[in-house]
C-alpha cells in the first residue's frame, strides 16, 4: 500500500509537518483572490518575456486591463509585486499529492511522475524563467528563490528519505538523499533545457527516452546496493531484496 503524503511536486517549498507521514502542509501565509492571481500570473510573463526591467507596472496594467493606480490596490511597489510572485509560486507548487509508495524501486517513477505534473501546470516554465530573470536583477531576490528551489527542495528530499531508510539498513539516509536528487535534477534540467533555458523545443520521444533511462538507472542502482549489503552478509540486508528484480536497464541513446 502507498502512503499518502503531501510534497510538493518537484520543489519543497514551504515548511513540512516534523512527522513524515503528515498529510497536511502549509503552502502560503496569504490566500491570493483570483483576480489578484490573474495579475500575477501576467506579471510573471511578462518578467519571463522581458525581463524584470522591460516588466513596468504601466505595461502590466494595460495587459490586465486596469489603470496603473490599480494595481497599488495589490501590491504597494514592484518590489512588493515580487516578493507576492514568490509567495504565489509556492503556492502553485505546494498543493499536489505525492503517493510514495512501500517498494523502494518504484521511488524513481513517483519521482518522474510528480516533476511531470509540476511542467504540466502552464504557469510553471514561466515562473522559472522569471526567476532566473530576477535573481539577477536583486540580491534579495536570488536569496528568496534560492531559498525555495535549494534550501526546501532539501528538505522534501531529506523527508523522503527518511522514511526508507528506516526500512532499508542497507541505504544510509544521505545516500537515499543523493538518489533522490539524483533523479529529479536530471530530469528537471533536462525539461529546463526544452522549455526555459534555450529555445523552447517540443517534449518528444527523446525526452521520453531519457527519463526512462534515468528510471532504469536508478532502479538498478538500487537493487546493486541491497545485492552488495546481502553479500557482505547483513543481517537485514537479504530481506529487503524486492521479490521482482529488474533486469539490465535500457539507457537512452541520448
């Protein structure tokens, strides 16, 4: 059986419940009307389009259809507006569920699964873009970003972790922390490469390839460690070997 928690797809971003088998989490200290949100969303395509200096309030009201003392109603500066951008992104990225499941060897296709509903959500390659954007425009700005896609990204793994590692001798939490990463940062930069870093290019069979390639791998990552912790004679170690071993992954051609 699954065990139902709340993560945020792809990035922690907010503060999690201490027990891992929480099913609640706190994902903004404001509730944002939708009206309000439509502005944001319009203010982060446009930082995504031009940049944070080419983004004028003026040039966002005429996009929302208000008069630029309107928006003050909103947000008292363009600063404000950002840091507003930064709470609605945790937000949009902190409401999904995360089934994770008792089998370790199907971690790696949850993990690909939710970082595919995260790009799924329309908003999201803008959203990067313009904190790519902002964070070189503003100290405080990179700070913040940094604190949601580092530091609580961290704190997702780490909670994850946990949980099998208690059940895994063979796996040393960093260890399981490390796998993890490794999984959702190649195939969250590799979706970065298609759709914020360059030339937005479609999601195709090659990217469908690799992230199999990147399943495989991890899975057969996996099953080599439980097999060396059985050999070296754990005492633990031979339980914990799944009753269905995958055979030799099938890498990408990329």
């Amino acid at each position: 059986m699954a065990t139902e928690a709340r993560f945020p797809d792809t990035f922690c971003l907010l503060p999690m419940s201490e027990n891992p088998e929480a099913t609640t989490m706190q994902t903004s200290t404001r509730t944002f009307s939708e009206r309000h949100r439509q502005i944001l969303l319009a203010a982060v395509e446009l930082i995504a389009e031009r940049g944070y200096a080419g983004a004028s309030l003026r040039t966002l009201a005429k996009k929302v259809g208000l008069r630029q003392p309107s928006l003050y109603h909103y947000f008292e500066s363009k600063a404000a507006m950002v840091e507003q951008i930064i709470e609605l992104f945790a937000e949009e990225n902190s409401v999904a569920e995360l089934r994770l499941p008792d089998d370790l060897l199907e971690l790696p296709m949850v993990l690909v699964e939710s970082i595919e509903r995260a790009w799924a959500q329309p908003s999201h390659a803008a959203f990067l873009r313009a904190a790519f954007s902002l964070s070189r425009v503003d100290a405080r700005f990179a700070a913040r970003f940094r604190q949601l896609l580092d530091q609580r990204s961290e704190e997702t793994r780490r909670k994850i972790a946990q949980k099998y590692a208690h059940d895994h001798s063979a796996f040393p939490e960093q260890d399981l922390v490390n796998l993890i990463r490794l999984v959702s940062d190649a195939v969250s930069y590799r979706r970065m490469e298609l759709e914020v870093l360059y030339d937005r290019q479609p999601v195709d069979e090659g990217y469908q390839e690799f992230t199999e390639g990147v399943i495989a791998m991890a899975r057969q990552m996996i099953v080599d460690r439980l097999r060396r912790s059985a050999a070296n004679g754990r005492s633990s170690a031979a339980s914990e070997l799944p009753s269905h071993m995958p055979g030799s992954p099938v890498l990408a051609s990329r």
